[in-house]
C-alpha cells in the first residue's frame, strides 16, 4: 500500500543522472567545478561519486524528467520538488548547489545532501532531502553502499560526521568509512 516507490526510485535515479551530467557539462557547472578542485576534490573523485550540480535556474530538472515521462506526483514524493506554501506551485526542491546523491546498500538514489558553493544561495550551507517513502534520514548511513563489503569483509566501520569526509576517507584508501545524516 502506499505511494509506488519504485516509480520513486527511477525518477531519483533520473535525477541523480541529470545533476552528475549538468555539474559535468554546463557552463554553470565549471564554477561549482572549480569550487569542488579547490576544496582538493578530483574530477575522479566526483565521477567515483557522482556528484551533481542542480542548476540556478527552477524547473530545469523538472522539466528534463517531466520529458522523460516522470510525473509530478513521483518527483513531489521524492523530494525532488516542492510546494510553495505562497502560490501551491511545485518547485524544484534543490537549486543551485552541488549534490551528492544519498544511495542505498545496492546503489540506488534514495535522496540528496546539498551544500552551496556560493554566498549568494539562498538557504543553509548544507540542505538534505526530505524524509520520504523511499529515504528515512534515521535510517540512512551515507556512504553505506561504497563501504558495505569491506564493513563485512573487516567487521569493523569507521563512522564520521560529514558526507565529504567519508568520502574522501573511501578515495583515499579507508573503504568502511559511513557517515550519518545528521544528529
């Protein structure tokens, strides 16, 4: 019973795709780039983990899935848009930040954290998807699907605080690092 969440799934999935190729391949993604170099993370790096860009200007994201034949309904239930209390129009719900997708143990997309790499972003440092039916933050260790095998293989996990950490600890030759999504 309840939303479909495979339907949810797909069109996070989708989303993650499109975030990873915007950071990629647009102009608006050769600053945040540039902000991701200058923090020490490689093109490499961001590949490994997919990291993602979602674009400044609203409803690119939407549109892309929309056109692709992911209905509002999943892309609302997924946290990937959101209702504006003023006008009840659904909006994108990340705008111009760099994502990094929350996966699950398989490597799924189930949610994002974001963190501005500009002043001018409206909003908190870092904005992490809503719960939904398919991403329960309690539930979650970020970085679980990259170190899953070597956590059983060792028996033992190294758990931090922030998203980056953990990853650059998997780059960088520590593969049971996991990191919690919040207190």
């Amino acid at each position: 019973k309840g939303p479909n969440k495979k339907k949810i799934r797909q069109a996070l999935s989708q989303a993650s795709r499109f975030y990873h190729y915007y950071l990629l391949h647009s102009e608006e993604g050769r600053d945040a780039l540039n902000y991701l170099y200058s923090r020490g993370i490689c093109l490499e790096f961001i590949k490994k983990f997919r990291l993602g860009l979602a674009p400044s200007k609203m409803g690119m994201m939407e549109k892309v899935l929309s056109q692709m034949g992911f209905e509002q309904e999943f892309l609302e239930l997924g946290g990937l848009l959101k209702r504006s209390q003023k006008t009840g129009r659904l909006n994108d719900f990340f705008t111009d930040r760099i994502l990094f997708p929350i996966l699950d143990p398989t490597g799924l997309a189930i949610g994002f954290s974001s963190r501005k790499f500009k002043e001018s972003t409206f909003g908190g440092k870092y904005v992490n998807s809503p719960e939904t039916p398919v991403f329960k933050k309690s539930r979650v260790l970020f970085g679980l699907h990259a170190a899953r095998r070597e956590i059983a293989k060792q028996r033992k996990v190294l758990i931090v605080e922030g998203q980056i950490d953990a990853l650059r600890l998997n780059f960088s030759g520590f593969p049971l690092a996991v990191a919690t999504q919040g207190t």
